[in-house]
C-alpha cells in the first residue's frame, strides 16, 4: 500500500485524529493538562472582555447630533407660500439658523429678512421635527374671523433639504404656511 493511501485510509478512520487527541492529552501530566484548561478558559474570557469593550465603545454618545439624530444644524434658505384657505395670500423669504444639541433643535427664524421669536422642538431618528415651544405668539388678527390659533407645525429635514408646514385656524379660515429649505 502506498503511504499516501495509507494515511488517507487511516485518516477516514479517525486514526491521526484520535492518536493526536490522545498524545497531547493523556501524555501530559494532570498539572500541565488543568493548566491547559485553565489558559483555555482565562484566554475566552479575555475574548469575551475584548470584544465587549469594543462593542460599547463603538456606541457613542446620544447627545452629538449625528449618533442617534440627524445634524439639521446650519443655515437654511427658501421660501415660504402663505395659504389662505385655498388662495395663495403671499410669498416669502425664509432664513433660519438651526442650532442643534442631540434631539433638541433651535431654530431663529428670519421672514423677508425680520427676525422672528426662535422655535424650540425635539427632532426625530428619522428627521421629523415637532415644535415644542417658542415662535410668534398665537393670536394674529385677522379682519372679520376673530384669532388664529396655530394648530400645527412640522418641518421635514432630509439631508440638505427641509419642508415647512405650519396650520393655523381662526373663526372662518384656516391659514397654512408651507415652504421648502435648503442648507447652504
């Protein structure tokens, strides 16, 4: 038989396998073979720590905008259509510098180049942004309809571009404010 055949056929068999598995560990002592189990498991372990450190350290923190939440923060420009109900009343510049700390936004509006009181809200993963607080105040006059009471303001960031909507209502109209924003 030639000896590559022999050692393919005693291969198969689980011969070299077993022969080796029983030389390295029955041939040592109990000391070296408990050491051997006990480097074993230390070097698992230390693995395991590894790894572990690696993984959280990977993690970040929540509070820069652009682990968890979209950066939104920079100057943006567009302009802004002024609805009322379905008649267009006007349109506008719209400036707005945008400050950003984790999910909180600041927003300093400018309209036709007049500041108006900042916006303060909370973004979104995904890059909805929700007023929480701040802007004009309601209670725009408007002749015949009583006040406009402001029932609704979002803006839409994705990437370099944002969509600004905002819905007012009084007695007899709604009024809606949209505007598209890009990041300059």
């Amino acid at each position: 038989m030639k000896p590559t055949r022999w050692i393919a056929c005693c291969w198969n068999r689980g011969f070299f396998l077993t022969n080796f598995r029983n030389q390295t560990r029955s041939g040592l002592p109990r000391r070296y073979r408990a050491m051997l189990d006990t480097k074993r498991v230390r070097a698992t372990w230390l693995l395991i720590l590894f790894v572990s450190v690696a993984v959280s350290a990977c993690g970040g923190s929540p509070n820069s905008p652009s682990d968890r939440y979209p950066d939104v923060s920079g100057y943006w420009t567009g302009t802004l259509t002024d609805y009322y109900g379905s008649q267009i009343y006007g349109t506008y510049s719209l400036e707005a510098s945008v400050s950003q700390s984790g999910s909180q936004v600041t927003i300093q509006p400018a309209v036709n180049g007049i500041s108006t009181p900042a916006i303060t809200g909370t973004i979104s993963e995904t890059g909805f942004f929700r007023k929480t607080g701040g802007g004009t105040p309601d209670g725009d006059r408007s002749d015949g309809c009583g006040y406009y009471t402001e029932t609704g303001m979002t803006i839409a960031f994705s990437g370099n571009t944002a969509e600004y909507n905002e819905t007012e209502t009084s007695d007899c109209a709604t009024r809606t404010l949209k505007g598209s924003l890009v990041r300059r």
